[in-house]
C-alpha cells in the first residue's frame, strides 16, 4: 500500500501554530489560496505583539522601545521606509493587490500602540479591541473577498470576543504579566467578551462567511469557563470544536465559491 506524503508546512505556517496557535487553527480551514497570505497577517499581529515585552536593552526603557518598533512598522505601511523586514515585503506585497486593506492593518497597529499608553476607559478598551483582535478577524475577511462592510464589523465583534476571551482564560498569568489589560474586574471583562459575541452572532452568517468567524467557537467556551486553564495549553475538546465547525464552514464556502 502506497501512503500519501504528508503535505509540505511552510516555515512560516510553523512559525505562526508556535506562536499563534488559537488563530492558525482556525487558519487550517480557509481556502489554500489565501492560507500563505493569512499567515503573513497573523506573524505581523505578533510582531506587534512582542513589541508589548519590556525592553530588553537597558538603555531603553519602558514603552519608548515598544513606540519606536510600532512605529517602524507605521512607516512601513505607509511607504516611507524600506521593507528590511522579512514579513514586510510579504505584507506590503499583499496589500497591492488587495488582498488586505491598508488601514485595516494600520488599525491593528493603533490598537497595539494603545496598550502602551492606555486610556483606563471602557469606550477606549473596546475601540482598541475591535481595533486590534477585531482587525485580525476582518483583515482576515477580506482576504477571503467580504466586502459587506456590516459583516466585516461582525467579524471585527468576533475577534474582540476571542480576545477578550482569551484574556479571561489567561487572566491571572496576563495580570502578572505587566501587559494592559481591561480596565475594570472579571465579571466586567466576561460581560464585555458575551456583549461582542452577541454583536458578531456567528451563528446567522451567510454560511458562505463562517469560516472567517471561527474564532467565536473558542471565544463562546472561553467566556463561559473560569480561569482554571490559565496558561495552559487548548483542550482536545476546544480544538475538537472548532475542526468540527470549521470541517462544515469550509464545505460551504466551497460549495458557494
């Protein structure tokens, strides 16, 4: 009997599941023709992300190292700097041909700025999510070909609500971590998470869509547990979930392709 080789994982698909394992999860069941793209976006968010970390260099201290990094990446975006990083060219390449909007991306890097110098209002923490985890999410449907700018702000509703989620799985561990973080308690951070699941309501998008939006699955089960995972690794019951979801979204968008 003849086995099947396994089919080749690029580097930076490798790259993103260390670092992104939630998010390129749900990356598995998108059409292979924007996979290579959506990687590129997910390994940008976590450049940005590490940016967040305290800076290694002592000679410069506190969020000044995080600004001048984000910054970089603003120049970048926006043509005035040449593209010495290696996701950049990549990036950029992407949004020539229109695979991802510009100032989608550019969001994404205003809500990451916002963490280092934050605002301790919930109007502002919830621009910043949408901005951030909510930008992942409809950069995401737009390299799928959404258009509908009011399911495109669904899908914004579906990242805030994993990330909120995220945060409240992880909220003791992200506590100590000296990252900003909600600016009110638990039962504030829960409520908001299920107020941006309610906004995005998965469930009753085209079908067509659902696979841009499986991030809700984990968002749903993460809002609804307690902290008693903080730091851990996903359960096989979560990630059974979303393939399960994901198997059925990536058939309809198929079958309406």
């Amino acid at each position: 009997m003849v086995q099947k080789e396994k089919p080749e994982i690029r580097p930076l698909e490798e790259q993103v599941r260390r670092a992104d394992p939630d998010r390129a999860l749900c990356a598995r069941f998108l059409p292979e023709s924007v996979r290579p793209d959506v990687d590129v976006l997910l390994a940008f968010h976590t450049e940005l992300t590490r940016a967040l970390a305290p800076a290694r260099s002592a000679a410069v201290a506190g969020p000044v190292a995080g600004l001048i990094r984000l910054q970089w990446w603003r120049e970048v975006l926006e043509g005035v700097r040449a593209p010495e990083h290696e996701l950049a060219a990549p990036l950029l390449d992407a949004i020539a041909r229109g695979v991802f909007n510009r100032n989608t991306l550019l969001r994404i890097l205003d809500a990451r700025e916002g963490e280092l110098h934050p605002l301790p209002e919930i109007a502002v923490w919830q621009q910043m999510m949408r901005d951030g985890a909510g930008g992942v999410q409809r950069a995401i449907g737009e390299a799928l070909g959404m258009q509908d700018e009011a399911l495109l702000v669904r899908l914004e509703a579906c990242g805030a609500a994993y990330g909120a989620g995220s945060m409240l799985r992880h909220w003791p561990v992200v506590q100590q971590s000296g990252r900003y973080l909600f600016p009110g308690d638990e039962a504030g951070l829960r409520q908001a998470g299920q107020d941006f699941l309610k906004a995005c309501d998965a469930a009753t998008l085209p079908a067509r869509w659902q696979v841009a939006a499986l991030p809700a699955i984990l968002a749903e089960r993460d809002l609804a547990r307690n902290t008693a995972q903080a730091g851990a690794p996903r359960g096989l019951g979560d990630r059974l979930a979303v393939m399960w979801r994901g198997w059925q979204a990536a058939h309809a968008f198929q079958r309406s392709a």
